[in-house]
C-alpha cells in the first residue's frame, strides 16, 4: 500500500513536471523574468515555468548525486561482514542504509524534472551517466572506512550545506536530512580514525597510509579547477552553485588540515602550507591527468562497481515486477470501487 501511494506521487509529480516542460518558451522575456526569480531569491518548484537549460542541468546534477550515493554503498559494504567489533558493524550498517536513503530521496527529487528513475538508472548502468570520481578507489583496510567517513563524507558534507539554499525547491529539501546524516557519517569516520592514530603502531601507520591513499581523490570530489569547470559559471547564475569547485575545496581543506594535526596524521602534500596573507592553507598541484581518468572511467575500481551495480539491478528484476503488478492490481481495485 505504501508503495503503491509513493510510486503515484511520484509519477504524478513527474507528470506534472513534463506537462510544465512543454509550456517552456526559451524566449528573451521569459528567460529574463525567470533569472528575476533567482536574483529575488525565489525558490523554483517543479511546476514552475523554467529554461530547458536549467532542468536539464539539475537532471544532470542530482542524478549523479543519486548515482554517487548508490555507487558509494559499495566501498564501504565491502566492509560490513569484516567489521572489527559488534557496535563498529552496527554504525557502519546504519551508515551504508543511509546512503541507499540518500539516493532514493535524491532520485525522486530528479524525478520532479520530468525523468523517470529508471530512466536515470538506465543512464548510469548502460549509458554515460556519471557519479563521484572518489567511489572508483578500493578499500583495502578497515582504516579506509574511517578516512572515508572523515574525509569523503566530509567533503560531501562540505558541498551539501550550501545546496541546502540552491533555488530548486526539491533538491535544496533533500538536502535537509542528507546533511543532518552525513554529519553523523563525518563523526563516526572521525571517531574511527582518531581511535587508530592512538592505537598501536600498526594501527597508526594503517591510519596514516588511509589518509596517504585518500587525501587526493577527497579534493578532487569538488570537480576541476574553477577556470575548467563547465558548467560552474552558469549554475553560480542559476543559485544552485552558490560556492565554485575551489572555494569549497579550499574551505575543506582549511578545516582538515587541523583535525589530521589534533591526532598526529601528516597530510601527504609536501607543498601543503599556511599562507599569513590569504589565511588559508596553499597545497601542492592535484593530478588533474589522474582524475579525468577516473571520470572518463579508467580509475581502479571503474569496471568493478559499474558490474556490481549491473548484476543487482538484473538480480533485482523480480523485484520490481512484483512491485509494479501489486501497484496495478491496487488501482485496479480502487477505479472498481
Ligand atoms: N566526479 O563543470 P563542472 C556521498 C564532472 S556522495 C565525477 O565543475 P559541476 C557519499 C562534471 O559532472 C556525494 N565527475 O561540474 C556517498 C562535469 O561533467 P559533465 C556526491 C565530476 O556539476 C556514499 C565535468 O566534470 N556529491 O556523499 O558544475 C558514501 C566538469 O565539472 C566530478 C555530489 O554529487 C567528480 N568528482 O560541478 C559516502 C554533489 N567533478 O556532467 C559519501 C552534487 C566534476 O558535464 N554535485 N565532474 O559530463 C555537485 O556539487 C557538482 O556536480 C560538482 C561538479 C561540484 C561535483
């Protein structure tokens, strides 16, 4: 039953948005008006008059969130079953569940736009959809759970507050509850870190060699630099950018630096430097060859999490049939009633 009434709000709200869709006229008067909206702070709704340009940008955009949620349950569900402890297990449980929460809120927030999930899905498992460069890098330790927590989610974290206030209205709500969890998610990777720093050895140098192999890739989650970003500038416009790619990273890494010193991690950046003039931290170069590899999908685990994502889909098929025969037999019922 509680399917069957989500899966009509949501093609209702997707109905919506296509019959609005039509209506667009990419004409001066109404693109002018519609950036009036936006420079007045208004917050679009998907029924909303908007340019083809800002809607196909937001499908591009909170797809690929949605991707990277799903995608990033991967890494760390690597780790579930070899959890050291019964409580290290449970928050880890909790924690991959909340990535799956994060698409599913994400993917509906895009279906607003007027295209449909498994559209999206489709786009991701046999198409060219993208989703974050950082979830094609292995997990080979139980300490890379905690850099992940403490440094990607981190980063995510980082880059959500501030979509929060983008001028979507569906995605900036999603964003609520994605930031209150992902906070949650920075702690616990910070607490698991923090715990193996003042461990043994073995277990700071495990430590250490996570925040080596995670450093890079974290900063490369903010996307290229700001004189490369694509579609940086126009979405500034549109307010659902309200920070570039560097700011972001930047205002991460100024935050980072000093937790890794609070429990005796070196940042792997030999350039890494305080700079009295800016107040900020100055960094060495990033391997930009490195990750338009990664996005172009030669990382190391490319192929490994696409298959993976691939065979539940196929594996999950007799999901989704039973689910949408039980969904017909209920309005079935109801149109008789
Ligand atoms: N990876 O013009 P630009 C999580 C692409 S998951 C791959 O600056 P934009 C979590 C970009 O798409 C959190 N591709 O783009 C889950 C564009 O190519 P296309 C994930 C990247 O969109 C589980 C091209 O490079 N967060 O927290 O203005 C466990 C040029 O870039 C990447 C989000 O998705 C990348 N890193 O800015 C743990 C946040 N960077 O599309 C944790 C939402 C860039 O033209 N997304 N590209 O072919 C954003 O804020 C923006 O999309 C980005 C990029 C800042 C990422």
């Amino acid at each position: 039953m509680y399917t069957t009434d989500l899966r009509t709000a949501r093609e209702k709200a997707s109905d919506e948005a296509k019959a609005a869709k039509k209506k667009v006229v990419d004409d001066p008067a109404l693109l002018k008006a519609f950036q009036a909206r936006i420079d007045n702070d208004e917050v679009i709704e998907a029924k909303d008059l908007m340019p083809e340009a800002y809607r196909a940008t937001l499908t591009r955009q909170i797809s690929q969130h949605a991707h990277s949620e799903i995608v990033g349950m991967l890494p760390e569900g690597n780790w579930i079953g070899r959890a050291p402890t019964l409580r290290r297990k449970l928050i880890l449980l909790a924690k991959v569940q909340d990535e799956a929460g994060h698409g599913l809120y994400l993917y509906s927030a895009a279906e607003t736009l007027g295209t449909s999930r498994a559209e999206m899905v489709d786009q991701l498992l046999y198409g060219s959809a993208k989703y974050s460069t950082i979830f094609n890098y292995p997990t080979i330790n139980w300490a890379d759970i905690g850099a992940i927590g403490w440094l990607v989610d981190g980063a995510a974290i980082t880059n959500q507050i501030p979509l929060q206030r983008c001028s979507y209205g569906p995605y900036a709500r999603a964003m609520v509850r994605v930031c209150k969890e992902e906070s949650f998610h920075q702690r616990q990777g910070y607490e698991l870190i923090t715990v193996m720093a003042r461990g043994s050895a073995e277990q700071q140098a495990m430590a250490q060699d996570a925040l080596d192999r995670w450093w890079w890739p974290s900063l490369m989650m903010f996307g290229p630099h700001d004189s490369d970003s694509i579609h940086g500038h126009q979405s500034a416009k549109w307010k659902i950018k309200r920070f570039s790619n560097d700011e972001l990273r930047q205002r991460f890494i100024d935050a980072t630096v000093s937790q890794a010193e609070a429990i005796g991690l070196r940042i792997p950046d030999p350039e890494l430097k305080w700079n009295e003039k800016t107040e900020h931290y100055d960094i060495g170069p990033i391997d930009w060859e490195e990750f338009w590899a990664v996005v172009k999908g030669f990382g190391p685990c490319n192929r490994e999490r696409l298959e993976a994502r691939r065979r539940a889909h196929e594996e999950g098929a007799w999901v989704r049939e039973a689910a949408a025969a039980y969904a017909r037999k209920q309005s079935e019922r109801q149109a008789a009633e």
